[in-house]
C-alpha cells in the first residue's frame, strides 16, 4: 500500500464512520460509533468489506475530524475496525477520543504491531496472515470465524495462548452459518469455556 499515512497518525485512511449497535462478540447489543479504517493485507476470502482493502481508495482524513465527529453521538464507546486498523499508529487517534471520555475498542487480526491506548483489544486471527504473539496475551476477546470443521482445532491452539481472562468466541461465517451454526452449538456445549457470537446486525439490518 503506496498510500502515505503519516507515522504519526495524524491523517488516516477513512472507508466510513456511522453510529449503530454492536452486532458481535462480547459487547453485542451496545451502541457503538464505528470507524472503519481502509487497508487491509491479510486476505481473507470470505470477506464482507473487500472494498476496504485498499487504503488508497478511501481519503486521508484527519484524526481530530473524526474524534469530533464521534464525540457529537450519547454512546461514549468508539470501535476502530477495517481493513487491518493496526498497519497504522492509533497512538493519537485513540489518546484524543479518551481525552474526551470516549471509551477505544479495537477489532483487529492482530497480523500487525498493537499501537494505541485501548479499553477493550477483539482479537480476531486469520490463517491468512498469522497474528502477532506479543498481541495474544493482551486480547480482551478472542473471536474466532469458523468457515469449516478445521477451525474448531485451529481455535483452540488460539486459546491457549490468550490470557485467563480473555472472553472466548465461536462465530459462523455469514455464508456458511446453516451448516455451521448447529456444529458451534454442539461443540460450545460439550466445551463452555467458549461461547456462540452471531451476526446480530445482519439479522437486524443495520451497519
């Protein structure tokens, strides 16, 4: 990606921001102001936002225009997704949005250095591109997509890499989540350590 992102974080590619409901993982249900950050390496073909892979289709934007623009919705908890988020340094994007008593959550594959200050770090690996060891331990959430029957095996080598108190998820991908759904049902229930994240935003509809 040729797109010239200032090290500092300063101006950031911006796919979208809109303000909705958390639709997966431990904090579903939430209000949440989304910003989707564009660029993304790792590949995944299963991907719902491919439009957001390359970062130079989406205009550099200033950090302080989106801090402002987050700041001006009641819900004070902000996601910062993508994309990959993590190819850029998030240190003052975040540091700005907790100065005004916004709360930083990440989702992220982890496939790049963790930079920013952050309330709650969804960690969400890909066999595409491998995440980071260092970003294991610090995860918050560890937010698995099972596609296939394999995954169920690869999730596992995950967990036991995170920390005690890092929350467990299965999630079906969308496009195969007749056949998965009822498998993730079984194997939580034979294994409670891990619980079930839907897709509750496609099922309501909203972004």
């Amino acid at each position: 990606m040729s797109v010239l992102v200032p090290e500092d974080g300063t101006l950031l590619p911006l796919m979208e921001e809109f303000y909705t409901i958390q639709g997966e993982g431990f904090n579903t249900g939430k209000a949440a102001y989304f910003i989707r950050l564009g660029g993304c390496d790792v590949g995944c073909h299963w991907c719902d936002v491919k439009e957001s892979w390359d970062a130079e289709l989406h205009p550099l934007t200033k950090a302080d225009v989106i801090v402002d623009h987050a700041s001006q919705y009641p819900s004070k908890a902000v996601v910062v997704t993508g994309g990959e988020p993590l190819i850029y340094n998030l240190e003052y994007l975040t540091k700005e949005l907790q100065n005004k008593g916004i709360k930083t959550f990440i989702e992220t594959s982890g496939a790049y250095p963790l930079s920013g200050s952050w309330d709650w770090i969804c960690l969400s690996p890909k066999k595409f591109k491998a995440p980071r060891p260092d970003i294991l331990p610090v995860a918050d959430e560890l937010k698995v997509i099972v596609f296939n029957k394999s995954d169920f095996e690869w999730a596992e080598q995950y967990a036991l890499q995170v920390s005690e108190k890092c929350k467990l998820y299965l999630q079906p991908e969308w496009s195969k989540a007749k056949e998965m759904t009822p498998l993730i049902v079984e194997y939580v229930m034979a294994n409670p350590k891990w619980e079930i994240s839907l897709q509750t935003h496609k099922y309501l509809n909203i972004p």
